[in-house]
C-alpha cells in the first residue's frame, strides 16, 4: 500500500505543478504590437510646436497615450524599415546583428545563434501572430510565428494608376494623389481586419500578437475622402531654411541629396528641388498627413476592440513607427539620414494593471529598447544572448533614473548618431561631425561645431565618441 500511495502522491504532484505552470502561463499578459512604416512626429502627442510642423491632431495615438505612457524622445536605431525590424527583433544595435540595409536574405543565417522576440515568447508558452510588415517578413516566418498574414506588396498599390499622379518625373514610386479604392479592398484594411478578428477570439495560450502596417510609406494613393481633410489651402509647410546645410559637413550633404538607393546626387538632382520645381510641396504634405491619418484610423479601430474585448484587462500594447520622414528640412525628403525628422518616431507604451496612465517620458529612449521592456513585463526570463537594448521600465518611476541614458542610430558605413536629454551629436565616417543643443536649437539649424569656439565643446564631443566606439559597426555584408 505504501508503495501504491506513493505513486499517487507523485502523480499528484506532477498534476499539481503542471497545473500551476499551465496557470502562471495563462496569467501573462498578451502583448499587442503595432508597427507603422514611416510615421514621423506630426503626430499628437509627439508633435513639437517650437519645431513647426504640420499636426496632426487628435490621433489614436493620443487616446492611447491617455491610458499609458509616451515617449516624447524616443528613436530609430536605423533610419530604414527593415535593418530597424532587425534591431528591434533581436534587441540589438546593427554592430551585433549585421543588418544596416534593406536586406533580408541574411535574416536565417545572422540570427542562427540569436533568439528573436517573438521565438522567445513561444518558448514561454505564448502563442504567436503576425501579420502585415512586421518582422521578419518574407524570410522562414514559420521560425517566428505560429501564424503569419503574408506581408505583399499591398493589393491597392498593385493597381497603379496607370501613370504618374504627381507632376515629377522620372522618379518611380515618389508619387502621391487621389486613387478611388474600395475601403475594403486597401491592404492595410485587410491587416486590421485581420488583426481586430484575433482579439475576439478566445485563446486557452496568452498571445503575441504583431500587426504591421505599409501606409504612410510611398506611394500616398488614398481615396479622395481622405485626402480631402486636408485643404490645400490650409496645409502648412515645414519650417525650412534655404542655408541649412552651409554648416553641415559634405558627407551630410551628400546625404540630404543622395536617392532612395544611395546613389550620388547634388543639389539640381535633389528630390527637394524637384518638388519645388513641379510645385508639389503642399500636395505632397496632404497626402501623407491623409495616410497618415488614415492609418492612425485603423489603429484606433483595433485599439477600441482590444478595449471593448475579453482581452483588455491583460494586454500590453504598444505602438510605435519604424522612421521619421523629412518634408525638405535640411534639403532632404524622404528617411535615411542622421537628423532629427528622420530618427525620432512615436512610441506608446500601455498595460492597465502594470503601467501608470498618461505619463510621458522626455529621456532619450530607442526602438532597440522595446525587446528587454517587454520581456521583463511578461515577467519572462532574459533570453540567452546579451542585448544591446535596455528595459524602459525604470524610466517611469523616475525619467531622470539613467542621466546617461541615450539613443544611437546608425547609417551605412559606420555613420553614427548620438541623441540624449539634450544634444544629437553626428558623426561621419568619412570625416566631418555634428553637434546641436535641443535646449536652444529643436530645428538643428546651427552645428555648433562650425564654429570658431567649437572647442568649448570637446570634452562632449569626445564622451560621444567614445560612445560610438564602444557600439561602432562593423563593416557592412
């Protein structure tokens, strides 16, 4: 008998304990996460009245930022789509997982030693969902989801106009108009639905649930009800100085003119005199607020399901932007540079039972961050390599914790830039450096380091270089 209740006892035991594990992983949070392609800072909250730009107001973004938290200084680790999809998936700068560029072929062989974020959460008994252009799209997504809605060059766009809508030619995919689509039939629509279905269901697993949307990326085709909220007559144009770029370095202004692919350009091949040449400025502004506001739309369509659903109460979100974007500022349109309009992105932060609500975070924070802080507010083990992100977590019980604290962003070739509390400091790999004070300078008007008194900055100049050498990418695959 004594043997016998000993085999009961430890059947007993094993049901008890796998009873408990099964109930500990029932009680995680899920995490929603909802990526937008190429939102910059007009956006409230994050929009900065001293850097006069467009706004657009009343923004889901803003609704959400009332139940949690906004990171008003929070940046890109690349100012590009895909290498930031990397950064933010593996928690590492482009040094540590050698993706700087639109490349997406490396993903299985760079990652073979790196648990990504959402392989780390199915290890911990989350059940994964992804859909749209999330991470990592095209490449083995059976490795990283347990489900994926394929991220395809979206249906609406697909069906061009059948010719350019904007009056610049010559420049395949910069475009921007009115194009009469169904609601239904735009696939970034199709992402929402997609998404709004997953939080109505039941699910006996918490869920990491990822949705990727294409708008506001190029081209800006919108039915002409959107683009119709914004008058041209009332769009304003961002505050652009026409010597802006009189104290910049020549690799920066290499930059500003260079095309989407890099290649060389001056002034007179410049999208920025293009646009102005064609007269295109205020269309062009229109149409990406309308995107942009379209999208902020279908984000507040899954935000009010999530809300109103059996999920609410035990559901992380977060919502961020992969990139800013420039409207002519420092000659430049488009992403891919070292300043401001291109690296700062919005960021929110939400959980009803773990975050405070409407608080707002000035310190300089990155998209690289977001891999610790949600892995601590899963209470989920680290994973097994080192990250170069750090938890946002201590930054809301006091946002001057880290005085230190800093984001870097990283532009092919071992271009780097430094952005904390109070400067952005640029350094070129070609030779030639940066240096402006957002206290005095949110527009980054003056280099300072331009000037004859610039060595009253060298000891700041060479703390952030050895910052730079500390995290210096290695060469480009």
């Amino acid at each position: 008998m004594s043997g016998a209740r000993t085999l009961v006892g430890l059947a007993l035991l094993v049901l008890v304990g796998t009873l408990t594990a099964s109930t500990g992983i029932a009680a995680r949070p899920n995490v929603l996460l909802i990526s937008i392609d190429d939102m910059n800072d007009w956006i409230t909250p994050f929009h900065d009245p001293a850097r006069g730009k467009p706004v657009i107001a009343g923004s889901s973004l803003q609704a959400l930022a009332s139940e949690g938290v906004a990171f008003l200084n929070a940046h890109t680790p690349v100012p590009l789509c895909r290498p930031t999809r990397a950064s933010i998936v593996t928690g590492l700068y482009p040094r540590n997982n050698r993706h700087y560029i639109a490349q997406y072929s490396t993903w299985r062989d760079a990652f073979s030693d790196i648990t990504t974020l959402t392989q780390h959460f199915r290890q911990h008994g989350y059940v994964a969902l992804g859909g749209g252009k999330i991470f990592p799209p095209l490449a083995d997504p059976e490795r990283h989801w347990d489900v994926y809605l394929p991220f395809d060059r979206p249906a609406d766009q697909k069906r061009m106009p059948g010719r350019k809508l904007n009056a610049i030619p010559e420049m395949d995919g910069f475009d921007w108009g009115a194009v009469e689509y169904d609601y239904d039939e735009m696939s970034d629509v199709r992402i929402a639905e997609w998404a709004i279905g997953a939080l109505k269901d039941d699910h006996d697993r918490p869920f990491f649930l990822g949705v990727g949307f294409h708008l506001p990326h190029l081209p800006w085709y919108l039915p002409s009800v959107y683009l119709d909220r914004y008058p041209l007559d009332s769009v304003e144009l961002p505050m652009v100085r026409a010597d802006d770029l009189d104290d910049v370095p020549p690799e920066g202004r290499r930059i500003a003119w260079m095309g989407p692919r890099g290649e060389p350009a001056d002034y007179e091949r410049s999208d920025h005199r293009r646009v102005l040449m064609a007269g295109e400025w205020k269309r062009a502004i229109q149409a990406y607020s309308a995107a942009s506001t379209f999208i902020d739309g279908l984000v507040g369509r899954i935000l009010d399901t999530l809300r109103q659903g059996p999920h609410a109460d035990n559901t992380i979100v977060v919502v961020f932007a992969d990139n800013g974007w420039h409207f002519g500022e420092k000659q430049r349109w488009r992403k891919m540079t070292l300043w401001e309009e291109s690296t700062r992105v919005p960021l929110v932060l939400s959980h009803p039972k773990k975050l405070p609500r409407g608080r707002t975070v000035e310190s300089a924070v990155s998209l690289v961050d977001l891999y610790p802080t949600l892995v601590e507010l899963a209470d989920l083990p680290p994973p097994r390599h080192d990250m170069d992100g750090r938890s946002l977590l201590p930054l809301l019980e006091d946002d001057g914790a880290d005085a230190d604290r800093f984001a870097m962003t990283t532009l092919r070739g071992g271009n780097v830039a430094i952005r904390n509390a109070k400067w952005r400091y640029i350094r070129y790999a070609k030779g030639g450096a940066e240096l402006y004070d957002h206290e005095e300078d949110r527009m980054e008007h003056t280099n300072l380091l331009a000037f004859p008194n610039a060595e009253r900055h060298a000891e700041r100049v060479a703390y952030f270089n050895r910052l730079i050498d500390r995290y210096h990418p290695a060469p480009e695959r």
